[in-house]
C-alpha cells in the first residue's frame, strides 16, 4: 500500500519505519527536511509538501505535536488538504483536545476523504515493533479500512466511539502514567537512605501492586538515571509532557471537571523544565526530584 506520514519526529519517524520495514511504499514529509534523511536512505519517498504527500498516497498518517501544528500541515496552502480526493484515508494521531480531532474530520470529510483517528499508547519502541495501543474514533466501516494498516502498528487497537472519543480516552491513557513518574519519585525519597540497588528496586517495585506496566519496560532506564547512568534514547520529555498535562487541563476544564493532581504535578514538570529538564525523558523524573528536594532541604 502507498501509505504518507506527515511529522516524522520521534514518533512519527518510528512508524514510518515500522511501515517501510512491513513492505509499504512509504512517503514522507516533515517541516525540518533534515529529520527524514534517515528514511529516505531507508528507502521512503520525500515529498516537497504536505499536499504532495497526499497526493501520491492511498492513506495518509499525521502524528503532530498540538492543535497549531495540525492547522499548518492540514489547513496550509500546501497542506494536506489541498490533497484531499475521494475514497482518500486519513489516519491522525496526534494527542489534542477531541474538538480539535472532530473539527479536522469535517474538513477532511467535506472534500470526500475518510478520516479516522487512532491516538496510541506507547512510545518509539513499540511503534518500532507493532506494539502501541490504539484507541479509534471513526464511523465503524472507517474504521474498517483503516484497521488492516493499524493493526500492524498496534498489539490491540479498539474502535471505541465516533471521532473525538479516541483523543478523549487518550487523555485519560496519560493521566496515571505522568502522575506516576512522580509518585515513583516521592517513593524513592522514602527509601533511598536504605542505598539499596536501584536495577533491583525497580524490578522488585515493578512487582507491586502500586508498579504499573511501564516500571516493567522502563524500569532499567530509570535505575540507570538515578545512578547517574547512560539512559538510552529519549522516548517522551518532559516539555511534551508538559505540552499534555495542560492539554488534559483544558478538556477538563470544558468538561466542568477539576484535576487537582494534575495541577499539582504539572507544577513539578514545570520546575523540572525552568531548571533545564525540557528536553530530558519524563521517565528520568525520579532521577530529577531527589536531587532537588536534597538541595531544598539545606
């Protein structure tokens, strides 16, 4: 299948990989040409624009970073938009707000594409590997063209409401887990004087019924930044952390909802990022909080 991808950061660059690697005749585009060099040597297509992306393709993935950046690649004057025909399938899985996923399907749909949205769980390992998990919102038969090239990126992808619902449960996917980075945080506080080994707390943490699944795949890593340790490659930092966490606040907000913990936590990431945690992987936050409330506590 001739399959585009638009935004070729991290994630996006993971699936196109995972696409090409799958035997898809894969095109690509990003804002920074510099970011698909790799693919290209791969053997993908690049594209001048957007709209010549989805020109040349059957569907077409976007995986943005916010509302702003689905406007430039869709709504731009050579967005993809203006590559909009018939029958086309649009797959976006950015993590925005649901009112930003439904006003982007009218427009698709007004120039007769299809557009499905599949917001994942998981990060640039498991889109390597056709792990993520999937949460669609489409009209049902949409979501069954759509499925045949999901389920190659996804372990399980789960058709669970009409547009807007996917970015809704993605949300909640979030929430707990960058709550968590900051809970496994305070709890290393409490016990780190026992100067136990950390690879060895994290697997024995991840045991728990407090350790949730992302201590059993992250958990190396972590130990390795409490230790001071190489860490490997960055998957999710902080500031798109951030970027979320106040996404979430805003749906929140529209729903007449307050998330205290949120607030509280979004604080933290905020600290960690005014002291140079940005662009650090949120996972490595356990890492960040001792050294901080060590310097606080003199």
């Amino acid at each position: 299948m001739r399959i585009g991808v638009a935004g070729v950061g991290r994630m996006g660059g993971a699936i196109a990989a995972r696409f090409i690697e799958v035997g898809h005749a894969v095109t690509v585009w990003n804002r920074t040409p510099d970011k698909v060099k790799s693919l290209a040597d791969a053997g993908a297509n690049v594209a001048g624009t957007p709209a010549e992306l989805a020109a040349e393709v059957e569907a077409a993935v976007t995986v943005l970073t916010n509302r702003d950046a689905l406007a430039a690649v869709y709504e731009g004057p050579d967005g993809l938009l203006a590559g909009v025909g018939k029958g086309k399938l649009f797959v976006e899985m950015s993590t925005v707000q649901p009112q930003h996923q439904v006003a982007l399907a009218e427009k698709v749909c007004a120039k007769g594409g299809i557009f499905v949205e599949c917001p994942v769980g998981g990060t640039v390992g498991p889109a390597r590997q056709g792990r993520l998990l999937g949460v669609v919102g489409a009209r049902q038969d949409d979501f069954e063209k759509a499925r045949p090239i999901l389920d190659q990126l996804c372990r399980r992808v789960e058709l669970v409401g009409p547009v807007g619902a996917g970015a809704s449960l993605k949300l909640a996917l979030n929430l707990p887990l960058l709550v968590y980075y900051q809970a496994l945080a305070e709890a290393y506080l409490m016990c780190r004087h026992l100067n136990l080994d950390n690879a060895w707390l994290m697997e024995f943490l991840s045991e728990t019924s407090g350790g949730p699944n992302v201590l059993k795949t992250r958990g190396p890593a972590i130990a390795a930044a409490l230790d001071g340790n190489d860490t490997g490659a960055l998957t999710f930092d902080v500031d798109l952390v951030r970027k979320d966490l106040m996404t979430i606040l805003t749906e929140a907000k529209t729903r007449g909802a307050t998330l205290p913990v949120v607030e509280s936590v979004l604080a933290i990431y905020d600290q960690a990022a005014q002291e140079g945690w940005g662009k650090r992987d949120a996972a490595w936050l356990p890492a960040y909080w001792p050294s901080r409330g060590q310097r606080s506590s003199r």
